[in-house]
C-alpha cells in the first residue's frame, strides 16, 4: 500500500466506524472502539475546546451516559485517541522496515509516511499540543508516549551504529516538529521551499539509519 494512502485509510477506517449503524449488543471493547474512533474525527475536525462528552458519545451514535462506563472525561478519551495515533504511525514505519529496501528508499518512506500522518491529522496534533502545554496530567501522558517513540527509534538504529538515546531524541523532535511546521502551512507562510526542506529532512532520517 502507498505509504501517502495509508494514513487516508487510517482516517477512512474511523470515519466508517460513525457512519455504519452501532450493534445493538456490541462488547464493551467494540463499544469503546467506536467511542474512539468517533472522538479521533470529532478532535481532528474541531479541535478539543470545539467539543465535549455528550456530543462525543452521541457522535459515536451512544447516550451520554455510555461515554462515563468507558472514559472518565473529555481529557481521557483524547488521550487515548491520541495513544492510539501513536500507535498507527509507528505501526507503519514498522511495516516500512520489515519491506527492506535500500536505506535512502527508506528514509524517504518514512518521511513520507509520517508527513502524511501529520497533514492528515493536524487538528488531532494542534489540540495535543495545546493541551500539553496547559494540562500537566496531559503533559505527564505525553511524555510517557515520547518514551515510547524513543524506544521504537532506537529500534531502528543499525546494531553498529555509535548513536545515543541524544541521537534519537533530535530525530523524533526534527521529524515531527518540522512535519507539524508543514501541516499548518508555516512553510508555505514564510516562504521555504518545500521540496527542499523534505529532503533535507530525508537525509536526517537517512543518517540515522544507514
């Protein structure tokens, strides 16, 4: 699958969950499957002060009352839908390395792919930001994910290379940082060249990982 359709599908996939009719006697997982998949839309789309409980659960095509036997609150079910996105990324660039392929092909589709995840989902990612930067209980969350992707990129590390967990961390902010800078359209506002910036930022990726 094109590494640009995947993020699409990913969005294609949670915005099927609203439109197909709920189960009547669906689990509580696929109950709270939906619940998520129709907040990850809804954030993406008006952000996390553009919405509240009751218009999530019913987005979901639930009562409000069934949003309280899942998540505590507003805040806990962003975060997870946030987990969750987290958890899609990486699934990919997992995917992308058990492909093979030469390393500048797989730089280049990493690149590629996590792009396509930002610009896809900038709304979900603007409202991250801004939460963290409010909330401490959010903040603390998001650190614990930044862990995670550190694992992950160290995964990706050849067995000899000399880099450190330093290493890592300068890809994960330049990658994302300069990937968020391109899905709100800074780039475009002062005037970089976009082409040029991708691959600069494919050969980052690229000297991380040959």
């Amino acid at each position: 699958m094109p590494e640009s359709i995947a993020p699409r599908r990913q969005r294609a996939r949670a915005a099927a969950v609203l439109r197909a009719g709920r189960q009547r006697r669906g689990t509580p997982a696929q109950t709270r499957d939906r619940l998520l998949a129709a907040a990850a839309v809804e954030f993406n789309r008006v952000g996390y002060h553009g919405t509240d409980s009751n218009r999530l659960a019913r987005a979901a095509g639930y009562a409000p009352a069934t949003f309280y036997k899942h998540f505590v609150d507003k805040r806990a079910i962003f975060l997870a839908a946030y987990a969750d996105w987290v958890s899609g990324e990486w699934a990919r660039v997992e995917q992308l390395v058990r492909r093979g392929g030469s390393a500048p092909q797989l730089a280049a589709a990493i690149v590629d792919t996590v792009l396509e995840m930002h610009r896809t989902w900038r709304g979900l990612r603007a409202s991250l930001r801004a939460l963290v930067a409010a909330d401490s209980n959010a903040r603390a969350f998001y650190r614990a994910q930044r862990r995670r992707q550190l694992e992950l990129l160290a995964a990706l590390r050849p067995r000899r290379s000399g880099a450190a967990v330093a290493d890592d961390a300068l890809l994960l902010f330049t990658l994302e940082r300069v990937c968020d800078a391109i899905a709100d359209g800074e780039l475009r506002d002062l005037n970089v060249p976009l082409d040029a910036t991708i691959e600069r930022l494919r050969a980052v990726v690229l000297a991380h990982i040959a």
